[in-house]
C-alpha cells in the first residue's frame, strides 16, 4: 500500500500572532506551495532524508548559507515527532496500531524556508494525513489542528499558535476564534470558512535573504504574555479586534475595504515586537506602491492588498532589485 498526502503554505491575513493567545485570526491558504509526504508500506520504519537535511557541502561558505536560510534542521525531526504523537494519540483513545506494519517515508517540499509561511506545520499536516490513511485512522477534523500543534509544542518545544494548523486542515479562507472559555469546553477554537470570492486582490512577498524561526521569534512575547504583562495582553486583545473587523467586511462583500485593517496589525505589532530593519523595508515598499501589508506570519514574508494592476506594477518596481520575491496566491 502507498499512499501520498499534501499541506500548503499560508499566509496569515490579519490578527496573527494572537492565535496563541486566544485571540482571533484570518489566513488564507496559498497553493503556490507545498509539503508532499510519500508513504508505502515496508518490512522496517524508514524515513528518507530530503535534500533539506543534507549533511555534505562543497565548503564552509556553502555550510553557512545554508544554515542561514535552512537553520539547523531539516525536516526529519518534525517526521519522527509526527510519527511519535500519532502513535500516542491511538494509544490514549484505544485504537490498534499493527505492530508489524512498517512504512518507508519521503517528503519534499517547496514552501521557502523559516519565512513565515508554515512550512513545518505543512511538513507535519501531510505527515500526519499519511499515517491516518495507512493505519486506516480518523481524527475528528476540529480536534485535528490541536493534535498538528502538538507534534511541535510538546515534542519539540516550539512555542506556535493553531491558526497555521486550522487553515491548512480546512483550506480556502477561515476566521479563528480562539475564546478561551469555548476551548476549555470543546477542545478546539470556533472555525468559520469565509467566501474567498469576497477577498480583495492579495499579493505576498518574501526575502530570499533573511529567515528566522518562529521559536526565536514567539519567545519573549509568551514569557511576558504569561506574566501577565499589560501592554502584551492589550496587544493580543487589539490583533483580535483587527481579525474581527476584517471578518465583518469581508461576510458583507466588503472585501476591498480590510486594506487599512492590515496596516493597523503591522504598525501595533511594531510596538511590541524587535523587527528587523529588512522586514520593515518590505512593508514600506509595499505602502510606498500604495498597498497595505502586514506581516503573513513571524518574519520574512508579508501578504497585503492592492487596487488593480496598475498598483501591482508599483509592487513590482517598489521590489525589483531586492532580494525580495513577489507573487499573487492561488487561494482556493
């Protein structure tokens, strides 16, 4: 038996980073780019390493850009993790696993790299569908996200939110409710697919040049969040009402107005976040085309709006001689 899966990059499109702290979001899904896993059955457990988990190099230089663009892992551990939790998953809820049935696993992927665009949560969502088609498993899809979030927050240790695992679970568009009194009682947020027909013109932007992992990124904020710092809870409770705001407008048909939402996400996170000058330089560029844009998740990629392709051509000269690339997403 062989079976494939796949996860898409996204992009969050207002609200983030208060996913992950009860807040609320919008993302779109962006199939430009993708996760694929590759499973078949084997007679031992084998996990094939990707390209991005090399370990040879044609110099010290070439070792170096690599790890500046890639860090320090690849994709294996974020496999073993998957493949860990969902063992622990059917342990807890009584559902056999066959001992004797093993798997050869592969994954290749083209989502860039620690940009902000969820190519982990991807990695771990197509592993995970893999496994459940395999062993013949099903997770009940509101409860899914919560168990792709915890293959990194409790195996690996890495502070993430559920809205990249939310979107990449039900595709398209969709606002995120994270209450929290709902959570404790069900489990999971409150999930509400948005009409993508109704979105305004996006484009998405990110630097070939810079990358930073979201685990560096979140830190510091959780640390304060969970002290009770005033200003970060007052930041998340704003980020909330932006996602709010925008998902009025955009139910209504009033799409084309969420550009100045955008803006307002940016510029709040800015107050409470060390951002680094080349992620500010994306943003402003965008604005100096008459765009709004915001962050699409931790750094090193941005999604916004823009009027008609006039504008877009704007886009194109504001970027053109950067280490930036730009497009328009396939959100669907």
């Amino acid at each position: 038996m062989a079976v494939e899966a796949a996860a898409y990059a996204r992009a969050g499109l207002i609200g983030n980073p208060s996913d992950g702290y009860y807040g609320k979001t919008i993302s779109v899904i962006i199939r430009d780019y993708c996760a694929k896993v590759s499973l078949y059955e084997n007679p031992d457990l084998n996990i094939v390493p990707s390209f991005q988990d090399r370990s040879q190099y044609q110099s010290v230089r070439d070792l170096v850009e690599d790890v500046q663009n890639n860090g320090y892992y690849g994709g294996i551990r974020l496999m073993k993790a998957t493949i860990k939790k969902f063992v622990a998953y059917c342990d807890e809820n009584g559902i056999p696993i066959p001992e004797d049935r093993n798997f050869s696993i592969r994954y290749r992927s083209n989502i860039p790299r620690r940009v902000g665009m969820a190519g982990s949560s991807a990695l771990v969502t197509a592993t995970l569908r893999c496994l459940l088609e395999f062993y013949e498993v099903s997770i009940p899809r509101n409860l899914l996200p919560g168990v792709i979030l915890s293959v990194e927050n409790e195996e690996l240790g890495i502070s993430a939110g559920l809205q990249d695992r939310v979107i990449q679970v039900f595709e398209g568009c969709v606002f995120m409710d994270f209450d929290k009194a709902f959570m404790d009682s069900h489990g999971h947020g409150k999930y509400e697919p948005l009409p993508i027909e109704n979105l305004p013109p996006l484009f998405v932007a990110y630097r070939t040049d810079l990358a930073e992992g979201s685990e560096v990124f979140h830190n510091d904020i959780r640390a304060r969040w969970l002290k009770g710092d005033p200003e970060i809870i007052q930041a998340m409770q704003d980020f909330a009402g932006y996602a709010q705001e925008t998902r009025d407008l955009i139910a209504a048909g009033r799409g084309h107005e969420i550009g100045p939402l955008l803006d307002a996400n940016f510029n709040r996170r800015r107050t409470i976040y060390d951002i680094d000058p080349k992620n500010i330089d994306m943003v402003e560029r965008a604005r100096s085309a008459g765009a709004h844009a915001k962050f699409a998740g931790s750094g090193g990629a941005i999604i916004g709006t823009y009027e008609d392709e006039k504008m877009y051509a704007r886009l194109a000269e504001a970027f053109n001689g950067t280490s930036i690339q730009l497009f328009k997403p396939t959100v669907g």
